[in-house]
C-alpha cells in the first residue's frame, strides 16, 4: 500500500481510502475485507476498485468491471482468492493535499461516540473519522479533513519516524490533558495514512510485556524498526502466538454498538478498541460488493461501526475456540459481520447463513472453473480439530512442551525476521516515500 501512495503521490493522487498497514496490497484489499477512516464516505476498500483481471480456473484472463462480467466482479471482492487469481486492479483516485487537519474529539460513552460520528459525518468537509475507545467512559473520536493551509494555529505532528509517538499513545495524552475540550494538528498526509504502522495500533505493546521488557519512548526508539506491521505480524506468525490471540474486527448497526461494546468489556476486557463507521453501500449502485459485503438489501442499515478487538485470548484451546464462537454468535445476533481475514470458527452452515448467497456462489465457482480451488470456507476457517490433534501424538505433543516454555516461541519468531532480513524492510520503505507536496498546491 506505501508503494502505490508514493507512486500515486508523484501525480498528486492518492486513493480514496488507504489500507492503514504499508504491506497489505491492493489485491489483499479488495479480495479480502478492508475498511479504515474513509470508509464512512466511500465503503470497503472494494467500493473503490473499478475493474479487474483475473486469471481464472481454466487459465483464461477474463476482465471485469460492472460493465463486462459483472458477476466475477462482484465475485472477486472479498472472494480471497478462491475464484481466481486476480493480476490487475483498476483503481479509483482522487486530489491528494499537503495535511490531514485532525480533530480529538473526547468522549465518554459508546452513545456519545456515537452521536458524535454522526455529526461529523453530517460535516460534508470531513474526510477522515474513527475512534479510539480505552474504556467504556473514555475514548476519542479522530475527524480530519485535507487541507494544503498550515494554519500558525495548529502544531504539526508527525508520527512515521522513530522518535515520533505511536498514534494511540499520543491520542490518549491529549486525551488524559484535555478531557472535554477537541484538539486539532496538521498531520502530514503519508503520516496520517500510516500513523497505526508502528506498534500495530497497539499490539506492539503486547511484544514488550512477553519479553518483561521496559516500555518507554528509549524502548520503542531502539526497537522501531522491529515494531511496524510488515515485520511484527512476521514474527507474531511465524511464533505461533498469532493463536493464542484475539484478533477480530467486527460490525455492526449503530442500534447494536452499545450492546457490542459492553459484551466486549465484560467477555475480553482489552482496551483500547477500535472504532470504525463504514458506509455498506459505497458512493455507487455498480460498487463491487463480495461476500463479506453484500449489496445492502431492503431495511438494511447503511451505517456500520467496525469495533477492532486485539489482544490475549484464553490460555486454554477448548476455552479460547468457545470465547470465539461466542463472538460470532453475538455478532450474528446483532446483525453484524466479521472481517475473515480474523479467526474464524463457524461450522460451515452457520458460515453461510451468517453469510448467505452459497447457492450463488457454488454457481460462479462452477462457471468460472475454479471447483477444484477451496471455497472461501475452507480457507478462511479454523481446523480445530487439526490443532486439537496435536496431543494425540507424541512427537507434537514433546514440541507443543517445549514451544510453551517461555520465551522459546517468541525467541523463534525473532529469529525468523532476522533471518529472512524482513527487519530490513522498514529502512527500504523509508528511503522511498517521497512526498512531493509542491504538487498539492489548490
């Protein structure tokens, strides 16, 4: 994603809606599930694909767009892969600016949240808007809108470079300063759109308590290299600990925010979560809309808040597979949807009735020769019983010993990045962003 702002920043353009982590690409985008702060205006990452090529089953390259094969287009989007391999995106851009002027608004309860997003979405200005909650009576509501003005009135805040803050830790200091009254800075416009790059929102923060590490600003100076998204996801993979973790994003209506967000307290208890309103429909009739998405039916809110909920799970499997499924189910009851790129536990029919359109969807697999390929169930589920068989034979079981012997695991996911350079990656992304802000000027 960092690669195609910097390219597109050379013509003054920058994409609708930026995936906030530099390494998901747009393919990850629109064949999985995205939604960041412009989503409120624009909808899914998807909503702002206006074609694509596919290399399908049988081998053939087949384009589509709402105009030609509109069934695979629509298909494709949140398909993850499973109806083709998708080679070329056709994407939608718009003016770029020099800043993101951005607004702390503070609150105190989901329902003024709420309220809240409301009334700067109503603010036709606005371009930017999520939260951040860190506790059921404490959080803030981020709006931005672009502007090339440096006002005198307003500190300029960067948050790309070492010495820079991690964006929640900064917003929870102006915050704990000025409990009811909004703040506003300029945030350059690449910053803006990667300011959760380093520490990963927040879960950086759970990295440093494994290893009884100090976290302070000296701490997160010497380790930032190893504390952006492209190399901590690595290591938190590659450790196995990305199993032992929370990691859902969810939405659902306004009507069912408050109800999700005390279920969330009372199930989980992590703090912060992200706060999220994404418009379902996208700014078109014709926006692609995929399985995760689909096109909003009669009665159907336009408005969703995603909550993204991240940290430790249950140190037990039975335990942690119940506390997801729960999940699920409350969601599901609510109304609401979860991203798949998350743990997901669904036995098959509960997937597509969560879901629906299987009927549909088994159709386009067959006409696009793509049978042979997994559904997207088999792909994006959970094989508890693959990793429940783990005890039940004993080499696995003498490893699973000694993998939970700590800090073994998290040792191991150390040694992957640096083996395979990816602590490198920060330093090649930073010498190649260039933003040429002489080209923004009105």
């Amino acid at each position: 994603m960092d690669a195609l702002v910097t390219t597109t920043l050379e013509f003054g353009m920058v994409p609708p809606i930026v995936v906030e982590f530099p390494g998901i690409t747009v393919g990850g985008g629109f064949s999985g599930t995205s939604g960041e702060s412009s989503s409120f205006r624009h909808g899914f990452f998807d909503r702002i694909v206006a074609s694509v090529e596919v290399v399908v089953g049988d081998g053939r390259i087949v384009n589509a767009s709402s105009f030609e094969n509109q069934d695979l287009f629509h298909g494709t989007a949140a398909s993850f892969g499973m109806l083709g391999v998708i080679t070329l995106l056709e994407i939608q851009l718009v003016q770029a600016k020099t800043y993101v002027e951005l607004t702390y608004h503070p609150i105190h309860s989901v329902q003024e949240a709420l309220r809240k997003i409301e009334q700067v979405t109503e603010d036709e200005s606005t371009d930017f808007l999520d939260g951040i909650l860190f506790a059921q009576d404490k959080g803030v509501i981020c709006s931005g809108r672009l502007t090339n003005q440096a006002s005198p009135a307003y500190k300029i805040r960067c948050f790309t470079r070492a010495t820079d803050p991690w964006f929640y830790i900064h917003a929870r200091r102006l915050l704990a300063a000025y409990p009811n009254e909004s703040i506003t800075e300029l945030v350059p416009l690449v910053d803006y759109f990667f300011r959760y790059d380093r520490g990963v929102f927040w879960i950086g923060t759970y990295a440093f308590r494994y290893f009884i590490t100090s976290f302070n600003r000296i701490t997160r100076w010497v380790l930032d290299y190893f504390m952006h998204t492209r190399i901590l996801y690595r290591a938190l993979h590659q450790s196995g600990h990305s199993k032992r973790y929370i990691l859902q994003d969810i939405a659902v209506p306004y009507l069912g925010a408050e109800e999700l967000s005390e279920y969330l307290d009372k199930t989980f208890g992590h703090y912060p979560l992200w706060l999220c309103p994404i418009q379902q429909s996208g700014e078109t009739p014709d926006s692609p809309y995929g399985l995760m998405a689909q096109k909003k039916g009669p009665g159907d809110p336009d408005m969703l808040l995603n909550f993204g909920v991240w940290g430790p799970g249950p140190t037990g499997q039975d335990e942690f597979v119940a506390v997801n499924r729960a999940l699920e189910q409350k969601v599901h009851d609510l109304r609401g949807k979860k991203w798949l790129y998350a743990h997901t536990y669904y036995t098959e029919r509960e997937f597509w009735d969560a879901y629906g359109g299987q009927k549909e969807y088994d159709a386009l697999r067959s006409k696009y020769n793509a049978s042979y390929l997994p559904t997207i169930y088999e792909k994006v589920r959970v094989d508890i019983e693959s990793e429940n068989g783990v005890s039940t034979s004993l080499i696995p079981w003498l490893l699973s010993i000694f993998w939970s012997i700590w800090p073994l695991s998290g040792l191991y996911g150390v040694y992957k990045v640096v083996l395979g350079g990816d602590y490198l990656l920060g330093r090649e992304i930073s010498r190649k962003r260039p933003v040429p802000r002489e080209k923004f000027k009105e």
